[in-house]
C-alpha cells in the first residue's frame, strides 16, 4: 500500500532554528541522514519517491484566471511560519510500518547532531478507500 509522508516545518512549534541558519556541519548531517534513509528504503523495497522542497521564499502560488489564463503570485508571504520542507511516497505492507518510517525521519538530525522529533503528516495514497492508520 502506498503512503506519502509529508515533513512540516512549524516556526511556532519548532524547538530549533530554520535549517538556513544551521552551519555547514549541521546541514551536512541532516542531508546525510535523509541519503542514508532513501538508501534504506531502496535496499527495503519500500521507496517510490521523496523530495526536499525549497525554501518557502522561492515558491509561486498559481491559480486559473479568466479563461483559464494562470495568474501568478509570490508566495507564501515571508511570514509564513509553516511550511511543507519535503516528502516521501513509500510502499509498505502495513499501516504501522509506515508509521515506524514516519517516526524515524521525524528524528533527523538538527543543530548539534539533536533529534528535531520534526511532525510526519502520513496519508495513504489513494487507489481505493483508505484503510485506517
């Protein structure tokens, strides 16, 4: 079954500082991490996809204008303190592995080598009705 789960980045809830304030060391660490848990999950058979996003600053919100014309704007606003910092779709053959996954790259590491316990939304992706985590 596949699931996608989605890392959250919340100013207001976050005990540590955005990763663009972390040293080269630390941002190292953590990307290693995530390399080393996207190895994990090929080896496992587990991976689909996964993705970290850019920096909030550099997104566009589009939306259909009259006659389905795209009309762009900047966004979100700088002070947007959420955002959405990557993601995964993995296949798992239950519920409660994708909820250990979800667990384990909510430990990435942080400043000082420090677990962020950062929040993993998961969501099954949609073939059928969804079964309940």
């Amino acid at each position: 079954m596949k699931y996608m789960m989605l890392m959250q980045f919340s100013a207001a809830q976050a005990d540590f500082p955005s990763i663009d304030t972390w040293s080269a060391e630390e941002v190292t660490a953590h990307l290693d991490f995530m390399r080393r848990t996207n190895e994990e999950l090929v080896r496992s058979g587990e991976f689909v996809d996964g993705q970290g996003l850019a920096m909030p600053d550099q997104a566009k919100i589009v939306r259909a204008g009259d006659g389905g014309r795209p009309v762009v704007s900047d966004g979100p606003f700088p002070e947007t303190k959420e955002f959405l910092a990557g993601w995964w779709i993995v296949d798992c053959e239950t519920p409660e592995r994708v909820i250990e996954l979800a667990a384990a790259v909510s430990a990435a590491p942080g400043p000082g080598g420090r677990p962020l316990n950062m929040p993993i939304e998961v969501r099954q992706v949609m073939a059928a009705p969804t079964e309940e985590l």
